[in-house]
C-alpha cells in the first residue's frame, strides 16, 4: 500500500511540473486596434494587456484593461472611454480559450492554431474563434494573432454624428513575447 501511495504522489508531482504555464512579459505585450474610416482612420495601443496560456492544456486567457488604450489625441481616447467601451462601467474584456488541435508546444517552432473560446467586451460575451501564430524558441514563446470584432455585436453605439468616424468592424492585432510563469 505505502509503494501504491509513494507512486501516486510521484506521478501527481510529475505531471504538474510538467504543467507549463506562460505568461505574457508586461513589457512585451501589445494589443492595437485599427478603425478605418472616411475623415480619420484611428489607431490605439494597449501595452498592458495580461496573457496566459497552458502549453499542456492548451487554456487561453487575456485580460485588457480598457483604460490603457493610447490614442495619437487625446480627445480620441476621452470619447473611446466615456463615450464608446464606457471604461467606468465596462473596465476590462476577457478572452477564455482553449487551442484547438494543440501542436506539441515543448518543442521549438512555429505553430499556425486556432483558438476558440469566449470574449466579453462591453459586458457582452460572444463564442469567437481567431487564427494565430505560436513560436517557440527555448524558454520563450511569443504569439500572434489578427482579428475583426464588429462593434455592433458588443453593443457599442456610435452616435449618428460620429457615424464617418467610426468603422462598423474594428481590426485587433494582438502580441506577445511569454516566459514561464514563476509564482512569487
């Protein structure tokens, strides 16, 4: 019975160091939206987003603040948060995902997936599913991806004055660089 108990505890202890948790390096992390529109395309950058993946599991998870979106002016970025994604009321979206098809992430390359999960934006969750791209080198694995979210489908209004300012559908890039997760 104790050799039964010993073995368990082994390979219990086996398979969560074998558990490889990522997480997105704060300085190596950026989400950028693009809306193109007839009087002025406008750009935004987040360099706060938070990223994690389970190269095990193949779970998913962002968080974006709202709030820390950077526009070229900042009237833009006022209206972004008060009038559009509401920051005050809506302070963040999410993604939970998990990679389809999971490639072997312990070794080093490039892996073309399909993430598919739930993304909230504006208190609104939707089932979506994003192409991207994984590489891994070493202890270091960065990710890609290029996305649309149609404004309409979060429940983002744009008042009729600023209807030629704001595209219908929002282009999402998303990167970055992850290390291993060290809990502190």
């Amino acid at each position: 019975m104790k050799t039964f108990i010993c073995l368990a505890i082994l390979l219990i202890c086996q398979i969560t160091a074998s558990a490889q948790i990522f997480r997105g390096k704060s300085e190596a992390t950026t989400i950028t939206f693009f809306s193109k529109s007839p009087l002025e395309d406008i750009t935004a950058t987040n360099s706060k987003g938070t990223i994690m993946m389970n190269t095990t599991t193949g779970d998913v998870q962002a968080l974006v603040t709202m709030l820390y979106f950077r526009f070229k002016k900042p009237l833009m970025e006022e209206h972004f948060n008060e009038n559009y994604v509401e920051s005050d009321k809506y302070p963040a979206c999410v993604f939970k995902g998990k990679i389809a098809d999971k490639p072997d992430l312990s070794k080093d390359g490039d892996y073309k997936v399909t993430v598919t999960g739930q993304f909230t934006l504006h208190g609104v969750t939707r089932d979506v599913s994003m192409e991207g791209t994984i590489t891994r080198k070493g202890d270091v694995i960065t990710i890609s991806s290029k996305f649309k979210i149609r404004i309409a489908d979060y429940n983002i209004r744009v008042p009729s004055l600023y209807v030629q300012n704001i595209a219908e559908v929002v282009d999402v890039t998303v990167s970055s660089e992850m290390a291993p997760f060290v809990k502190k």
